[in-house]
C-alpha cells in the first residue's frame, strides 16, 4: 500500500468547534476529540502574520508529520500531513478546496458546512481520499459535483426515493403473493403487504 500522504483533514471555527472532521488513519473517537482540540490549540497559538505550517502534535505523531492550515474569515482548514510532503502543494491544495466549496455553495460559510455536511464530504471526496490527492483541477472538482447534481435531479433527488420505492413495488406483478415461507426449520409468515401499497 502506498503511504497516506495525509493523516487528517480538519476544519473548526476561531472557537475551535469542529466543522469538518475528516481522519484518514484510525484513532479511537476519544483520541480524535483530543486531536482535533490540541490542533485548534498549536494553530491558535500561530500569529496569522507567521508561516502557515508548524510541527504535528503530540498526538497525531509529532516531528513525523506536521500541520499546513489556512485561516479564511471564521474558518481554520487543517491538513494533517506526512513531514515529507510540500508545504506550498497542501497550501495549494487548502486553496482548491476552499475555492471549490466556494464555487459550489456560491461564497461558502460556516453555515453551510453545518447544514450541507453530505455535500461537503462529497466535494472532499473529490479532491483526497483514503489520505491520497484525487484531483487537484478545480473546474474538473466542479464538473463532478455538477454532474452528480445532475444525476440527483434526473432521479428525483435522494428525498424522492422512498416515494421511488413504494411505486416500484406496486407496479410489481406477482401473480399471488405468498402467505407463508418455509427453509428447513425455519417458517416466515409473510405479513399482508396490501396495507403498505
């Protein structure tokens, strides 16, 4: 297996509230939390005129990895990476996916990250998964996202599905619908379906 070049990706708020927690190494959830908050600690305590990379913590491996962050107005973007990757490529990369969120959600806020959670997983997705960079192109981030909405529609949106479902069994033609299953010892009663349909 090729080495995860990132370890975690994190995004919190100046108060240090999670908004995007994202690890690509196991850590019990206990361990995550204390991640997460001796993160926002070493990176609050950065002055914002200073470089934008310092040394992991404690936690997450020290000296072996280290933490490149971008600050946008109530934001901190967070990559946790392995010591030997390029400072300015993760910088880079924080950009992408800022600008593509901001593309995609048309000036992203915090709100956002709170309320279309699904949407920015997926729009993470795009960019690093399983810790390694899927893509760094954001028109072509964009067009997957555009797609994938396209595809949503066309079927109804994800809220049309149960809908999708129900209408799919009706229009299902069972000559008669059994009353009773039976597998060596084991008997089903098949309950009246008629009900639900």
């Amino acid at each position: 297996w090729p080495a995860k070049m990132i370890q975690a990706i994190l995004v919190f708020n100046n108060h240090g509230k999670p908004r995007l927690v994202r690890f690509y190494q196991r850590f019990p959830e206990e361990i995550q939390q204390q991640i997460v908050r001796e993160t926002f600690h070493l990176v609050l305590k950065q002055d914002d005129n200073i470089c934008n990379f310092l040394e992991g913590g404690s936690l997450i491996g020290g000296s072996d990895y280290k933490l490149i962050y971008r600050h946008y107005a109530t934001l901190y973007f967070v990559f946790c990476v392995d010591s030997s990757e390029s400072e300015l490529g993760i910088l880079d990369l924080i950009q992408v996916f800022v600008e593509t969120l901001d593309k995609c959600f048309e000036n992203v806020c915090e709100l956002d990250l709170i309320f279309h959670m699904d949407k920015v997983h997926y729009i993470l997705q795009e960019v690093v998964m399983g810790g390694m960079v899927l893509e760094t192109n954001m028109n072509e981030i964009v067009a997957q996202i555009e797609a994938q909405n396209r595809l949503e529609k066309s079927e109804g949106g994800l809220s049309a599905a149960p809908a999708r479902a129900v209408s799919a069994v009706k229009n299902i033609n069972l000559p008669e619908i059994p009353r009773n299953i039976n597998i060596g010892d084991l008997n089903i009663k098949v309950p009246n379906l008629s009900q639900f349909v």
